[in-house]
C-alpha cells in the first residue's frame, strides 16, 4: 500500500473490526486515486516540540487500539491537545507489519471544511510487535517471593526470594519495553529483569512505606503511593529526582495506576475512601468516585474505565473516567480481600490475587466465567499482580546506517543504505578526512567531525553547512563527538589538543570543558544522568565527568585489569544504564553498567576486526559497527547474538568506513 496520506473523519463510530478495515482500505484507495485533500497543508515531519509532543501522544494512544496480534480492536478517537485544538490519530494499513500513523489537528476547536484546515502534523512508520500476555505475576509477601505462571496457573516458577532481599514485597509493576518487574518492600523499591535476574534496588525512601506503583516507560518514570506520609511521588525508571506530586487533601492512598492514552493518573485514596485522577504532573487533583474503599486499580484507556476492589461490598467493579457508569462486575463473600487486579482487554478477561482464598482467580469482564487459577500450595499471602506482557508495541522502523567513508587522499565521503544494505547512496562527497557522526533527530540533520571542522546537513545531504572551524577557534582537531540535541550541543574530542570542548549548534560559545587527556578517541552523553563518557588509548581509560565538565572521574583501566588498553570507540545507552565499547587491543566488543561493573564480552575477534564507530538501534535491538580493516558496516542482537554483514564496501566502493549512525526510518 501506499505511504499517501489516510485520514479518518471526525465522529466515526466504533465499528466491528473486519467492518472498520475495510473502510479503511476503501477510504485509503479512494485518497490514492484523488491525490488526497485538496489545500491539506503537509510537512514530512513536525518540527516544533508541540507537534512532536502530539505524534508521541499519538502513538500511545494507537497501541491501546490494536490487539495483542496487532489487528484493530476499534476506531481512534480524537486526543485533546491544549487549549482550542483536537488532534486525531489514524492507523491505516498494517498488513506488511507497518503501523502508518497520521496525527492530525482541527485549528481552534472549529469543525471547518476540511480541506483548508485540515493538516497533517506527523507521518510515522511504526512496526508492530505482537505481545500477547505470556504469563501472570505476583507478590506474595507470606512467602517473601515473587513469582510467574501460565496463564491458565500452571508452570508456576519462582522468580525472586529472600535470598534477592525480599521480606514483604507487596505491589507490582511490569515495564513492558524494557522487560523488568518493579515492586515495593517496605520503604523500598527495587526492580529486576522479567526473569529475575540482574536485581537492583531503585528507591529508598526513608520513613515511608510504598503501597501502590505504576510505570511510564515511554517517559522513563516511575510513580508510587506512600500511605505513611500520604503523597503520590514521581521520579525516573532508575530513581533519581523524587518528586512529590500531591501530598495534600490525600490519606493513605494504595494502588495507582498511569493513563499514558489520555495523560492522567488514578489512585485510591484509602484514608478518604475515594477514588481520584490528577494530570501526570499532579495537577487537576478530581475525585471519580466518592465513598468507595477502593483497592487494586486496573484500567481500560480505551473504553476509559476504572476496574476495582470495593472492600466495603467486596465487589470488583468499573467506572467510566468521568464517574460514571457504575457496575458489578464480581460479588465476592464477606471477608474477600483483593490487592492485585490486572485487564487483559483484547481476550476480554480480568485476573486478581485474592488474600482470603490464598488464590489467583480469572473472570471474564462481564463477571461470567470464575476460575480458580493458582490456589492455596501455589500461593500464601498474594498481593500485587500484572500481566506481562499485555499489549502490542509500536516501535519506529529502522532507516538504516550512514557512515563517513575514506575516500583516500585525506577526502571523505558521507553515506547511506536501507536497514538491509541496499541501495547504497553518496549523500555528502569530497570532504575533508572525517571521522565521527552522529544524527538530530529534532532537526533531522547529521553532524560530522571533518578534521578541524565541525559539520552539517540534513538527512538527504542537504544543506551543508560548517558548524564549526579550529581555525576561528581554540580547538587543533575534531575527532569523535556526541550531540546534545535538547540543549543544542555538540561535544567532542580534541585528540591533537588533548582535551575535550564543546560548541553550540549555532557554532558558538566554544568551550574547553577537560584537559589533560592524552589520546582520545570517541565520547558520547548519557543526558539522562547528566554526564559525558569519553576513551583514551594514551591512559588506557575510559572515564566521566558531569557535562560541563566538572567530576572527572576513571570508569575502567587497563592499570586495574579491565578491557581498555586500545578503546576506540563508545556508546552509551542511558535508558537502560548500559555502556558498550570496542577495546582494539583484546578485539571485542564489550557492555558494563555505567559504573563500569558487570563487565560482558559481547562480540569477540571472529567477528570485530577493527570497529572504529558504535551505533546503537534501541528500537531494532541491534548495535552497529564500522569495520576498517574489512571495509564492511555490520551488526548484531545487543546481547551480542547473531552477527552479521549489513554493507560490505568491498563489492562496492572498496573503501573503508569510518563513523556510523543509524536514522529511523520515517525520515
């Protein structure tokens, strides 16, 4: 199908899927044989952070309206977005496992003739992972262990135990992306990976007692209920910056969950016997439901409900977002008590530990269907519950790599091939000898080091510009650098002067950040925690500092036995607190934490020559590299699994590459 334009009209109705792709097609079709609407104003990508707030806004909202095998369970509504405006999101065909999303926008609230004021904010490419809930999990605080089973309660595994610290884990969060389980103990939350292993403890809270959390992992942040000193807090996935968001007109607050489709978060309020929603910034503090002893929250963004445990009637029940709608789902015996409630939406189904039965119940969710799941000798004291993982992913495609190739003759060229290799394109030709690159994504423009200059151009090779030039400056060379692209910052290493700078993205304000180095090599930024990796073959360290260069510090040496004799090249993947380099000495690729602990060889000699460049693929899994020697672009699973040749320069230019990148694939 075409890449062309779809949009959905305001106010169409939900339709039962076969019936709404159809339409889709039929309207899609339609568009292709007219060229679309006529006066649609149209921009490839946003480039403000408004629009790119939307599309991201957007994009969230899509996966709550695809099935766990990625089909449509319903239309897309529109999204408020600020004052006056109503954005829509589209999902058109996805039958080559692309996902086309279209964020569009009526101006000020109006319903105006469409093709004049209809306009296209964002196109994205998104392939679709199919999740389907794989397994149940839960706390149980009388066994001190979190455990995992089938979705039907067989297959029942520990995961965690009091050997991995645990004594009264009770609420549970699944982030779903990054594939880890975070639960609450006391005053602590720690996390670990979907199968145990890798524990880590994230937040200690002195004085409090954490007795809800929930995720947003596409924001990377964590949100938790402390019913001793009665606030909602917010704070990263790792937990730095702890912030309260509500410590007011709350008592004893337990469950929360986060509404990333519509921007809201919901919590019980124990104290008050409430059910209330705040703005993920702790604004706009509602009450949905009065006079309810709420627990167990679970919700449905697309049907925009409440799911929960009344302990009052000891019933689950649902609400709609705006209070109303009340209805049974389950009535339970006198002395049911339910901690732990998660939805499966695309089969229909509800799941809940259950303290006084010792058990893991299912129902479907119109309350037919009971079944005991796990039962008393599979559990204790059950509390928290999630199913994991529960919902399909929309992940942008990967473009492909560009990379700086020597041309010989000190002369450089910039270029570029689809994620298979193909089609092989020159976007930049007869620079200077270059040597790192890096890509903006807000500005769709790539930046390379070439020699003693810094420079620039878009995606397509347009526009070059020199961003920078020692010969106007203090710097002697431009070899590796990073970007900074929320603060509009290049940093790099000048090996020759010896020392690190940094410049803006105007090519301004030339700044001398570290000296003393001896031969560096690549750097790169975790901005997540605020600082700048770099390697020096001279010193045989990698080392950190804070990014106006302050804190200098050695993450690795070759003095204390860690792989650094020959590093090349770095890269740094701050989401999940990951450092990966090439040691040229050993010829490995290798990954640490960022405190240089829990050091792994990735990829060894039969596989890495002479890697000049890392680039890292989050979203495709995959790290990329340049291969001098061998004149060839490749890559491999980021555990380091199932390398392989991406471009090989040999039948082709016969010219080695040097830096390389990788762009999504939208652009």
């Amino acid at each position: 199908m075409s890449r062309a334009t779809r949009h959905l009209q305001q106010g169409f109705i939900l339709l039962p899927v076969l019936t709404l792709l159809a339409l889709i097609a039929l309207f899609a079709y339609m568009l292709n044989r007219s060229g679309g609407m006529e006066g649609r104003v149209t921009a490839s990508r946003a480039t403000t952070i408004q629009a790119r707030y939307l599309a991201e806004a957007a994009m969230r909202h899509a996966q709550w309206f695809l099935t766990a095998d990625c089909s449509y369970r319903a239309a897309l509504t529109d999204i408020p977005f600020g004052a006056g405006h109503t954005y829509g999101a589209v999902l058109t065909d996805n039958s080559d496992g692309t996902i086309h999303l279209v964020a569009t926008g009526v101006v000020n609230g109006q319903n105006p003739d469409p093709s004049t004021h209809f306009t296209e904010i964002m196109v994205d490419d998104y392939r679709c992972v199919p999740l389907v809930p794989k397994a149940i999990y839960w706390s149980d605080w009388g066994e001190q262990r979190i455990r995992r089973a089938e979705l039907d309660g067989s297959g029942i595994t520990d995961l965690l135990s009091a050997t991995n610290g645990l004594l009264l884990p009770k609420p549970l969060a699944l982030d779903q992306e990054n594939r880890a389980i975070y639960w609450g103990d006391g005053n602590l939350i720690s996390r670990a990976e979907v199968d145990g292993g890798s524990t880590q403890q994230v937040i200690d809270c002195l004085g409090c007692t954490v007795s809800g959390i929930d995720l947003d992992p596409v924001n990377s942040l964590l949100y938790y209920t402390d019913s001793t000193n009665n606030q909602v807090v917010r704070a990263t996935l790792n937990g730095n910056n702890p912030t309260v968001l509500i410590d007011t007109l709350i008592t004893q607050p337990n469950s929360i969950r986060v509404d990333l489709v519509n921007g809201r978060l919901y919590f019980a309020d124990g104290g008050n016997q409430e059910i209330k929603s705040a703005l993920l910034d702790g604004t706009d503090v509602k009450t949905v439901k009065p006079a309810v002893a709420a627990q167990a929250l679970a919700l449905d963004p697309v049907a925009k409900r409440i799911y929960y445990f009344d302990r009052n009637t000891r019933e689950i029940d649902r609400i709609d977002f705006n209070g109303g709608g009340l209805a049974t789902i389950i009535s339970l015996p006198g002395g049911s008590d339910i901690n732990g409630l998660d939805l499966d939406p695309a089969n229909s189904l509800i799941y809940w530990s259950r303290l006084d039965t010792r058990s893991i119940q299912r129902a479907r969710l119109d309350g037919s269907g009971l079944t005991d799941l796990v039962v008393s000798g599979g559990v204790s004291k059950p509390w928290g519950l999630r199913l994991g993982p529960a919902q399909p992913i929309l992940l942008p495609r990967t473009k492909g790599p560009y990379w700086t190739e020597d041309q010989g003759n000190k002369k450089q060229v910039v270029r570029r091939a689809e994620v298979d290799g193909s089609n092989i394109q020159t976007l930049v030709s007869a620079q200077k000898t270059t040597q790192g690159i890096k890509f903006d994504l807000p500005s769709e423009c790539l930046y390379w080091a070439g020699d003693q200059r810094i420079m620039r151009a878009t995606v397509k090779g347009a526009q070059l510009t020199v961003v920078h030039d020692c010969a106007t400056g203090t710097c002697t060379s431009v070899f590796g650098l990073a970007l900074d692209s929320t603060n509009q910052q290049v940093y790099w290493v000048d090996q020759a002067g010896k020392k690190i700078m940094r410049v803006s993205y105007s090519g301004g304000n030339e700044t001398t950040l570290v000296t003393g180095l001896n031969k560096p090599w690549d750097i790169d930024l975790d901005l997540v925690h605020g600082k700048m990796y770099w390697v020096d073959e001279g010193t045989k360290t990698m080392s950190r500092a804070n990014l106006d260069g302050s804190g200098v510090e050695v993450v690795l040496a070759d003095a204390l036995g860690a792989p650094v004799r020959q590093a090349y090249a770095i890269a740094v993947d701050a989401s999940h607190s990951l450092l990966y380099w090439f040691d040229n000495y050993t010829r490995i690729i290798y990954r640490s934490t960022l405190t240089g602990t829990a050091i792994t060889p990735l990829i060894g000699p039969s596989d890495v020559n002479e890697a000049r460049a890392l680039a890292l693929d989050l979203d495709g899994g995959k790290i990329y590299w340049s291969e001098k020697g061998l004149k060839k672009i490749k890559r491999a699973n980021l555990d380091g699994t199932t390398p392989e040749v991406v471009v090989d320069l040999t039948l082709e230019s016969n010219k080695p590459p040097w830096g390389v990148v990788v762009v999504p694939a939208s652009l």
